[in-house]
C-alpha cells in the first residue's frame, strides 16, 4: 500500500478533491449506461407494439375487404386491439 505524504494542508485537499472528482465521474458514467440501457430496451418494446399493430391492421383490412366486417366492428377491434397496445 502506497503511503501519502503531504507537505501542505492544501495539497492533501487537492489530492481527496481528486479523488472525490474521479468518483464523481464514476458514478456519471454508471447512470449514463444505465440510462443508455433502459432507453434500447424501451426501443425494442416499442418495435414490438409497431409490428404487432401492423399485423392486426393488416387482418382488419383483409377482412373488411372480405366483408366480413362492418365498420362498427372495425373502429371496435382497433380500439381494444391496437389503442390499448399503443
């Protein structure tokens, strides 16, 4: 272990001002990754509802153009299904 000598008060400052600055940093740097995950995480979630909401438009459309489906019953399925993942 490396002792520390110090001729002045203020240079012993100085050196726990560093290394005060350095966990700082750290720290900084920890919440920044963090934050950085959770928004890709965030991004792929979104991804997930977009393609899952094509999909059940695409059905609606395929069976409106059938006649299967009235207009009424298309504003319904579009509200439970794909408002509600929205």
């Amino acid at each position: 272990m490396k002792w520390l000598t110090f001729k002045s008060p203020l240079q012993y400052q100085n050196v726990m001002q560093n290394q005060n600055n350095s966990l700082n940093m750290k720290k900084v740097l920890f919440a920044l990754l963090l934050l950085f995950s959770f928004s890709v995480n965030a991004q792929q979630n979104i991804n997930e509802i977009k393609k899952d909401a094509l999909q059940i438009i695409k059905k609606i459309n395929f069976e409106y153009k059938n006649g299967s489906l009235t207009t009424e019953q298309i504003s319904e399925l579009f509200c439970k299904k794909i408002y509600y993942s929205v």
